[in-house]
C-alpha cells in the first residue's frame, strides 16, 4: 500500500471594515468606504471582495478643471487566477460622475443589477444587465452610452449592448 504525502499549499486571509481618504499634491480628494473588505489568498490564486461599497472623490482647480464621482457598489468579488487571467462577479452598483478638464468632458450615469467578467490580457468579456448613459470626450478617445447600449474608441475600444460588453485595452 502506498502512502500519500500531503502538501501544505499557504492560506492568507483578512476581513476588515474600510475608510480611508487622501488628498494629492494636486488637491483631488478621493475617500471610499465600506462595511467588509475581504482578502484570501489559496496557493497564489487571489480573491478581493468587497461588500457595502461607497466612493467619492472630486477636484477642482485651475490647471486642471473640475471633476466628481459618487458610487455604491452592494458587493464586487474579483479573483486573480495568477498570469494575466481575471474574473469578476458584481451584485447591483450605481454611480454619477461628471467633469470638465484638461483632459477632457464627462458625463455618465451607471446603474447595474447584476455582472460578471473575465479578462485575459488586452481582451475583456462582460455580461452584465445595466443601463449605463452618458458621454465622454478626451485624450483617451470617445464613448457614448444609452441604456447600457454603446462603444467607446480610443485606448480602450468596446462595443455594449444593454450593459454587456467586449473590450480591448490598447495601453496595457
């Protein structure tokens, strides 16, 4: 009879509750709270979840413009399964954001009951049901949503159709 040998594959694990905030050298100030951030990582796989979720931010100044973002997410989970292989599952979200800048104009709305996605590399799979609307025009390229219907040109090029989408990421 032979005898197996066991294997210690090394656990890391962490909950915690979140605030934190910060402001630049340039004066944007950014904060993000939450009720649980969870991190756990099995033999180099690694999960992120986070659930009760709230972000703001916003700047303003001469040199640069104004710009602000406000958004609830109920619970994101991200898992990096080592190389450049992703998944990510979300439970609903809702976010505004709006900016002029030197960088360019702004305005979206984003609502989303559920989504998930996988990303390899450059490429993005996403089948969400969302109804993401607004524009964006800048150094980066362009994008208009209705509905969650739309694309966006530039470094990052995708085409959605009510919040499911496909993405290449050209600056990685």
């Amino acid at each position: 009879m032979k005898r197996s040998e066991e294997t210690s594959i090394p656990v890391k694990a962490s909950i915690e509750t979140m605030y934190d905030h910060e402001v630049d050298r340039e004066g944007e100030w950014h904060g993000e709270a939450g009720v649980y951030k969870g991190e756990l990582d099995i033999g180099g796989v690694r999960s992120v979840t986070k659930l009760a979720n709230m972000g703001v931010g916003g700047m303003a100044s001469k040199k640069k413009g104004v710009s602000g973002h406000l958004d609830y997410e109920l619970g994101k989970t991200q898992l990096d399964l080592g190389g450049e292989l992703k998944v990510e599952g979300r439970l609903p979200s809702a976010g505004v954001a709006a900016g002029i800048t030197n960088e360019g104009v702004k305005a979206m709305a984003t609502a989303e009951l559920v989504g998930a996605s996988v990303s390899h590399g450059k490429a993005t799979a996403t089948v969400r049901l969302a109804a993401d609307t607004g524009f964006g025009v800048g150094k980066d390229g362009i994008e208009a949503q209705f509905l969650g219907t739309g694309f966006s040109i530039g470094k990052k090029t995708s085409i959605s159709l009510f919040g499911s989408k496909f993405e290449w990421d050209f600056s990685k």
